[in-house]
C-alpha cells in the first residue's frame, strides 16, 4: 500500500482553513482521490466537523486538546481512516490558535511514521484583514500582544502560506499583501485562494501535491507568550434543540443570534477571534460566522427551507473570560429563542481558557 498523504491546513481563528478544506476536498475527490478530514477543538460539540459531515465528507475528530498535545489521539484518527476508508489523501485542521506545528507534529511524524504518512508542505491560511492590519500597524488593537505574536509565529513556520478570501479585494491589495508577506516571511511561497469561491485552488493543489514538507529546523517560540495568547481566549462550545411553534426561517434566526452576539461583545470591548453557528434539520443546514467585532455576519451555508425544529450549536473563540461568555450567550440565546416564541431543549454548554499547552513530542 502506498503512504497516504496528510495535508495540514493551519491558522489563526476564521482565517479560513475549513472553507479551504472543503474546497480543497471536493477538488481532489473530483479528480478520483480518496480523501478523509480530521477536525480538532479544545473542546467538543465542533461546528465544522458537523459542517464538513453536512457537506458529504468523512470526518473524525481529536476534541479537549490540540493535535500536538493529544498527539497519540491523532494518530489513532489517522490510523482508523486509513483501516476503515483507505484515504488517498488526509486533511487534517489544527486547533486555530496552535504553533509550533513543525516541532509537535511534522517532526514526531517523519521520526515515526516515515513509511506510512508523507507529509505535504505546511499550509498556512491567511485572513487578508488580519494580514492586512499586521501590515499596516504590527498586529490587530482588538487583541493583546500575545495573540498577535501567535498570528506572526503561524505564518512564520509555513511551506505555503494561503492568502485567503481574496474575493474580498482588489488586484492592488492582492499585490501589497502579497508582497509584504513575502518580504516578511521568506521561508514560505505565498499564494492567492479564495477559499469560498474556489479560486487558485488548483494551482496552490498541485503545489501542495507535487511536494514533500520542507526539512527546516522548527521555529524558536516563546511558550509562555504563547499559553498567554491561549489564556486570553475565552471558548464557548455549545449545543441545542430549537423547537419552534410553527415553521421558522432559521437562516434569520441565526443573523438575529449572532447580532445579538456581536453587540454584547462589542459593548464589553471584547476581541472577536471566530463566533460560528451551525443549524440542521434533517438534511437541511446551515453555517455562518463572524470573525471580528467590525466583521459583517458571512453564511457559507443557508438552510433552504423553512423548519419546525433545528439543533444548533455555537462555538466562540472570543478575548474574554469564559464564564462570562457564557452568560453572555446564554442570556442572548434565551432573549432570541423567546423573540421568535421557541423552546430551548436539552442545552449543553462548556466554556473555558485552553490550558498551557504542552505538547507530547517536541522536536527542534
Ligand atoms: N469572502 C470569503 N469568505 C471566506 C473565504 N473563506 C472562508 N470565508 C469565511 O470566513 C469565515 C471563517 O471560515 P472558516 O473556514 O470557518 O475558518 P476557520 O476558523 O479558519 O476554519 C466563514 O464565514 C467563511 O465563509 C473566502 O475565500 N472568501
Ligand atoms: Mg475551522
């Protein structure tokens, strides 16, 4: 049997990679591959695994820690795929806010899987609004030092980093970003995508296919600076059956929720990493987020019809401390499910601050 090819899609919060992911399947299954995806969370009740299951994909996921500190949990992911579906080709997405993927994962593999996993290029997804204000000013003011170090030490271990959603822009800020990337991130080729419309994904797949991991020596990182940028993210995991009193247009729903969402965090001057909802009935689903408290609500997905009855689920990666973002949540989720006359059943909720990381593997 030959060695199956593990694709790592990284960055930081909505930047992207399962857009990409999902683009980057229906790409390769369209040319005959067989692939297979693994998610990964801090916690678990994960919109996108749901999302890319949704979209017809086999999914399996590593949830409570990051892929280098449940490193064992991983491989038995890919090891599962690899007996049960025999995957050409594997996707796997990083938690997004985790580094030091070269030292914790990349390594580990080729010390130990050489034979069975051959690893393409790290990728690296970019949101050009982020880029673009690390650009202009050194980092995002809507975040502390410490997550803007995490955002630099991201791009900075690419093979390939994926300068996402340039639907999103003109030809001239293509070029600039681009550029200043490339200037500031000299190890890494940079490509243009967009992930939502299926743009410059052939070209950045035969680069990705027709290469190997580069063989750099891991990046020096500060971990306390890291675990603090983990620290100030509060994580709210959350999941719901939503029972309506007559048939709902639950696409408005969702603007409704996360409006609400947005407003309450805005009023708290709270940072915005990724705030996303997945909503299903039946085999009717949708998916949106908002990925920064200036950012306008973005649908990848609306349900196509009406619906009596919807499970939801709400995750937030958002610059404040966790119990109360779960109040904030709850309150707005209470408000907006009484606006609409619907009953809330069976509620689950974690939130929390990811713990220190500490990687099972780390390999300079
Ligand atoms: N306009 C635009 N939006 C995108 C693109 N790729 C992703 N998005 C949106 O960005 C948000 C975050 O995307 P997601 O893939 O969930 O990010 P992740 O957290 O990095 O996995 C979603 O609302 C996506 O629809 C793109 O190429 N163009
Ligand atoms: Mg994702």
């Amino acid at each position: 049997m030959s060695a199956i090819k593990l694709i790592i899609v990284g960055g930081f919060l909505g930047a992207g990679k399962t857009t990409c992911i999902l683009s980057m399947a229906k790409k390769l299954i369209s040319k005959g591959k067989k692939v297979d995806i693994v998610t990964n969370d801090q916690g678990s009740q994960l919109v996108d695994t749901n999302f890319l299951r949704s979209a017809g994909l086999s999914v399996l996921e590593v949830t409570g820690g990051c892929f280098c500190c449940k490193f064992d949990e991983f491989v038995d992911r890919i090891n599962n795929l690899a007996d049960s579906e025999m995957p050409d080709i594997i996707l796997a997405e990083p938690v997004g806010s985790c580094t030091d993927l070269v030292a914790t994962i990349f390594r580990p593999f080729k010390l130990n899987f050489a034979s069975e996993i051959k690893l393409s290029p790290l990728c690296v997804v970019v949101d050009p609004r982020r880029a673009k204000k690390f650009m202009l000013s050194g980092g995002d003011v809507e975040f502390p030092d410490e997550i803007n170090y995490l955002f630099k030490k991201q791009l900075e271990e690419a093979d390939i980093i994926l300068l996402n959603k340039i639907d999103m822009l003109t030809q001239q800020e293509v070029k600039s970003i681009s550029d200043f990337l490339k200037e500031n991130f000299k190890g890494s080729t940079v490509m243009p995508i967009s992930a939502k419309e299926e743009t410059g994904i052939d070209e950045c797949m035969s680069v990705i296919l027709g290469s190997v991991a580069t063989d750099r020596v891991s990046m020096d990182l500060d971990y306390d600076i890291y675990a603090k940028a983990e620290e100030y993210l509060g994580w709210l995991n959350s999941s719901v059956i939503l029972r309506g009193s007559d048939y709902l247009d639950f696409n408005q729903f969702i603007v409704d929720l996360l409006k609400s969402i947005k407003e309450s965090m805005g009023a708290q001057k709270s940072g915005i990493a990724h705030l996303k909802v997945y909503a299903v009935s039946d085999e009717d689903y949708a998916k949106a987020s908002i990925t920064g408290v200036d950012e306008d609500i973005d649908f990848s997905q609306y349900m196509k019809n009406r619906a009596k009855n919807v499970s939801l689920i709400v995750n937030a990666r958002i610059n404040i401390d966790p119990d109360k973002l779960a109040s904030h949540v709850d309150r707005v989720l209470k408000d907006t499910c009484s606006k609409w006359g619907i009953k809330m059943d069976g509620i689950k909720t974690e939130s929390f601050k990811p713990k220190k990381p500490e990687p099972k593997y780390r390999i300079k």
